[in-house]
C-alpha cells in the first residue's frame, strides 16, 4: 500500500504532468549544470561515511550520557530562512525545453512539485530545511530507478544523517540564507524533473521514456552520492551502501 508520504508527490504530478508533451525532452545537462554548487557544498565522502554509520561520534563517547540526553533530537543545522520567491525554478525550467512556449507547463510541474514536497516536510517538522530536500532526491531518484518506495522511517534516517553532514561542513557553514535556498531548491528540482517525466511514461506505458528517466535518476544519484546506484539499498530503517 502506496505511503501517504509519496501519494502527495505521485497524486499531485499524475495531473500537472501529463497535461504537458514537454517531458519526451530531457536535456540532462541541466542536472549536470548543477553539480558544482551541491558537491562544493558539502563533501561527499563525509556524508557516505554518516549514511554507512562509520562516522567518528563512537558509542563509547556516547554510552555513558543519560537516556533523556541521547534521546533528545538535535537541532537542525541545515534549516534556512526562505526569501519571497523561488530563486531556481524558471532558470531550470528554461534549460530544460527547446521551445520558449514550453516553459511555463514545466514551471507549473515544478512550483506543484514543491508545494506537494514542502505540505510533507511541514508535516513531518522538517520545513526550510536542506537536508530534508536532499533525502528526498535520494528517495524519488531510488523510486524512480528501482520502482520500490522507500519507507518514511528511512527517508528521515536519511534527513538526520544528511543534516549532521551538511552541517559539519565548513563550506555549507558558510552559506548564507539565499545559497542555502538555492541548494534547497537545486535538490527539489532534481527531484521533481525525473519523477514528473516517471510519472507520465508509467501512465502512457511508454517503456523508452521509462528508461530515459530511470537514467535520468541514476544520473542525479551519482552526482549527490558519489556512488554507483547499485551500491545503494534502502531497508525499512535507513539507506545503506552495499
């Protein structure tokens, strides 16, 4: 049975998306376009080691602090203060189409992408936060690529994670509220774009647009990972690399 979680996302974008041709064209330097800003952001390498759980806050410094401590969430380090508008969204949707009367349906999917994403993370008491929109890339381009939902326990896994590792970042420390929005907003986008063009091909059983997209999703898995989708296995509780 289909989450509440990605029922939002999937519901929302079935409707918006398929009222546009736009998604039989893909221009996927788009996602490539935007790797310099999110890997000069944080480093890769410290965020596989937090997912893998080889991080250096070890048991034995934490084994002796008292229960109420250790079960008190941190504070998010990731969160930012959002201007008045989306900074990204029609500069990506531009880059996107080939034809200028094409833009606005794209904007469309993608302003409807991030109203259904930010309505789930208010939900769960992550709103205006990076990492947040960073696990949910990780999940719709792992959907999108295997077909298999990954569980709303491990896509928070992942947001906790991510936000300890983004926030040891020195680089991302630096960040001020607007490249914090745009980082934000970069990780939506390259969400949103693979699960929209999904989405259509499922509901038009067009196997070719199908693969496009599986490998638009690989692509934009790599680029935030590091890593081979293959190495990547989503249990009930947490993303692991195998």
């Amino acid at each position: 049975m289909r989450s509440k979680f990605w029922c939002s996302f999937i519901l929302v974008l079935a409707v918006v998306s398929t009222a546009s041709a736009q998604w039989n064209y893909v221009n996927v330097a788009a996602i490539h376009n935007m790797t310099a800003m999110i890997q000069n952001a944080y480093s890769i390498q410290a965020l596989n080691r937090a997912i893998d759980g080889r991080t250096s806050s070890s048991s034995s410094s934490g084994s002796n602090r008292p229960a109420s401590s250790v079960a008190r969430p941190a504070a998010p380090l990731t969160n930012f203060r959002p201007g008045s508008q989306r900074l990204m969204v029609r500069g990506f949707a531009q880059s996107l189409s080939s034809k200028p009367e094409g833009v606005p349906d794209i904007v469309q999917a993608m302003n409807e992408g991030f109203k259904a994403f930010e309505g789930e993370a208010k939900r769960l008491g992550k709103p205006n936060n990076v990492a947040m929109a960073f696990a949910y890339l990780v999940g719709v381009c792992y959907y999108v690529h295997y077909g298999v939902e990954p569980a709303e326990r491990a896509l928070l896994t992942l947001q906790e994670k991510s936000d300890a590792a983004f926030g040891a970042s020195a680089t991302f420390k630096r960040l001020n509220n607007t490249d914090r929005q745009k980082l934000y907003e970069a990780f939506v986008l390259m969400a949103t774009l693979p699960l929209a063009g999904y989405t259509v091909a499922v509901s038009e059983n067009d196997a070719a647009l199908k693969k496009t997209y599986r490998d638009v999703a690989a692509t934009a898995l790599e680029i935030v990972l590091g890593v081979r989708p293959e190495r990547l296995r989503f249990t009930a509780t947490a993303l692991e690399l195998r």
